[in-house]
C-alpha cells in the first residue's frame, strides 16, 4: 500500500512538474542567432549559430525551433527540411537546463545575389512526458546581404572590335586624356586614331601617342533596369543579373586603376532600415559600399530612365566619364543622352541586351557586353 501510495505521488509530482514545465517554458527564455558574416558571395558556406538562454530556475525539458528561411538559402546539413518555392524550414530540438545557456551551429549557403531578411521563429515547447505542447512565435532579424558575382571583362567588345584586356577598357573609359606624354610603338591593343602619322613615316613603323590621364577623373556607373516599355512591366531579370554583375567587376577594375568610382541606378533598393541612401558617390574605397547596393539591386525600375537621367543630369560633371549600362533606350531617353554628350559630358554605354539591340547614338561610343557563364 506504502508503494502504490509513492508511485501515485511520484506520478503526481511528475505531472505537475511537466505541466508547470510547458506552461512556464517561454518565461524568461531568450533565443537570438548570430551570423557569421553578413555579407557573402552566392554559393559561398557561411554560419549561423543559435543561442538559447533560459534565465530561470525551471528547466525546459523539450524545445522545437522551426526557422522560416527564404528559398534562395539552403541549410546544408538539412537534407529532410520542408522545402518551396518561396522558404524552406530548418529545425532543430534542444532540452535547456534551468539558468543554462545552450549554442548550436549549423550551415547555410545562398543560391543567388539578393538582400534577403531572415526573421520568423516558430517556438514549441514540450511538457517532459511529451503529452502537450505550447507553440509561441518570435521575430529575430538579420538580415543578409548576398554580393554578384563579378562579370567576365573579356566579354566586353569596346568599340565593335574584337580586342579585350584590362588595357583596352582603361583606354575606352578615358579616351580623352589630358595630354600627350611622348611616342611610341603601336600594338593590338592601340585605336587607329593615335597612331601619330609624322613619327610612324620617320621611324618606318607605326607610332602611336603615349598618353598621360588627368589624376582628378572620376567614373561613375549608371545601370538602368528598365527593359522596355511601359517601365513597370517590362522585366528581364536575367538582363538585369547581367548589369549588376557587370557593374561590381567595372567597379573592381575602376578601383585596382586608382580612379575614384561610384554607382546609381533606377532601380527600386531592398533594405530594412531608414538609413539606407542607395546611392555611391565616387571614392576609392567605394567598393564594398558598390558591392552592397548590387545585392540590393531590385528587378523593378522605380522610375522609366527618361525620368531618371532627366532628374540626375543637374548633377552631371564635366571630369567625370558616365558609363550607362542598359537594354533598352527608347527615344526620350536617346535623345536626353544626346543633349548632355553635346553638352560637353563624357557618356558612355553598355548593351547588356540579351541580342545587342540597344540603339546607337551620335558621339557616344558604345560597348556591347556578350553575357555568359559568370566567374
């Protein structure tokens, strides 16, 4: 009788501690994760670790997180998650002591350029004979910048030719140099219209011009999203990948030259907090400032480029050369672009069309980039 008498009090015990287990699970428990590194390159591993405070006495003897992560993350060591289209779940389970504090590491790896906001936790909390469960929910943001990868600048045809190289795109983004320095042997690489005609004849082999450039140049890259008409419901994201990798690899080069650049675009900007501007003046420590706006570049134009460059022009700048990565002019925007080259600005541009139908225009030499298979 002693016996059954304990067991029912053992019984008793248990099942008060359990219920009090699931119902004060929540109170006092903190879970945050932490990431590794904020920003990274698609396909690139990186961390994630989930801390969990319980600051109380009561232990929690069973604890489901379910993580909502967007589509474009995959959880490496997860290869049962729920997956979608849209987000995938990853889940983990943790018993916590009383005033423990437990760290749990995994994997991710983003499948593509983007600014993604990882913040939905689903919290299920167990009584210790797994009867019931009390489900909670709470936000804990991050957010996470994915870089482009950098576009191949062999790919880039400059002046409808065949010549490619790092030389030849520092002599089309400043074909007007500040003076002549002296003379000297021509190569592949040289435009014919440098070819100095008096010193070839003397020398009896061609001599081209050896140019100095002005130390105080500036380069800033403009790519415009839009890629037809009307702006709002013409999108090609696979042109637009194209422009923002092109754009962070011209930006790289620009920086390894030692010219100051910086970047605008038309395109709507992903961030998650006010104090974001989305827009690079020129520097030379613009890089990883350039790096961040291409992960946040959207596929939605904000305003039609007509617009856009009408708006931006009052700020345009005899010294600095404007290179215009686009797929699509229409005859606004061609004529806008008209205006400011007879005006006395450098402009430049960039088809990134997918069949290189960007129109031409009168006094602006234009590059054709051929896209292809990204580094």
């Amino acid at each position: 009788m002693v016996g059954y008498l304990i067991f029912i009090f053992v019984v008793v015990v248990l099942v008060i501690t359990a219920e009090l287990t699931r119902r004060k699970g929540f109170n006092n428990l903190s879970i945050t994760r932490k990431v590794e590194k904020p920003a990274i390159s698609p396909g690139e591993n990186f961390n994630m670790t989930m801390v969990i405070e319980n600051n109380k006495r009561l232990p929690v003897s069973f604890l489901l997180v379910n993580e909502k992560i967007p589509g474009e993350i995959q959880c490496v060591e997860d290869d049962d998650g729920l997956n979608s289209v849209e987000f995938s779940y990853h889940t983990t389970r943790y018993a916590v002591g009383g005033f423990e504090r437990i760290k749990r590491k995994y994997t991710l790896k983003p499948k593509k350029r983007g600014t993604y906001l990882l913040k939905d936790l689903n919290i299920s909390i167990g009584d210790a004979l797994g009867f019931y469960t009390s489900d909670g929910e709470t936000k804990d943001y991050i957010e996470l910048l994915v870089y482009p990868r950098l576009a191949d600048l062999s790919r880039l045809g400059i002046n409808t030719t065949s010549l490619y190289g790092e030389r030849v795109i520092r002599r089309w983004i400043y074909n007007d140099p500040l003076y002549v320095r002296g003379i000297r042997e021509y190569n592949i690489e040289d435009r014919m219209k440098d070819i100095h005609w008096k010193s070839s004849l003397k020398m009896n082999k061609l001599m081209v011009k050896d140019y100095d450039y002005t130390s105080d140049l500036e380069v800033v890259l403009i790519l415009d999203v839009q890629c037809g008409e009307p702006f709002y419901g013409s999108i090609n994201s696979s042109v637009i990948e194209t422009g923002v990798s092109l754009s962070a690899a011209l930006a790289q080069h620009c920086i390894r030259e030692g010219t100051p650049v910086g970047m605008w675009t038309n395109s709507q900007i992903i961030y998650y907090s006010d104090d974001y501007k989305g827009e690079i003046q020129p520097s030379l420590n613009s890089l990883k400032a350039i790096l961040e706006l291409c992960a946040r570049i959207d596929y939605t134009p904000s305003k039609s480029f007509d617009e856009y460059i009408l708006e931006k022009s009052k700020y345009f700048n005899k010294n600095t050369t404007y290179i215009i990565l686009s797929s699509f002019l229409n005859e606004n925007s061609v004529q806008m672009l008209l205006r400011l080259r007879r005006s006395g600005f450098l402009v430049k541009l960039i088809d990134i069309s997918e069949k290189s139908t960007l129109p031409s225009i009168s006094g602006i030499e234009k590059a054709v980039y051929k896209a292809g298979d990204l580094k």
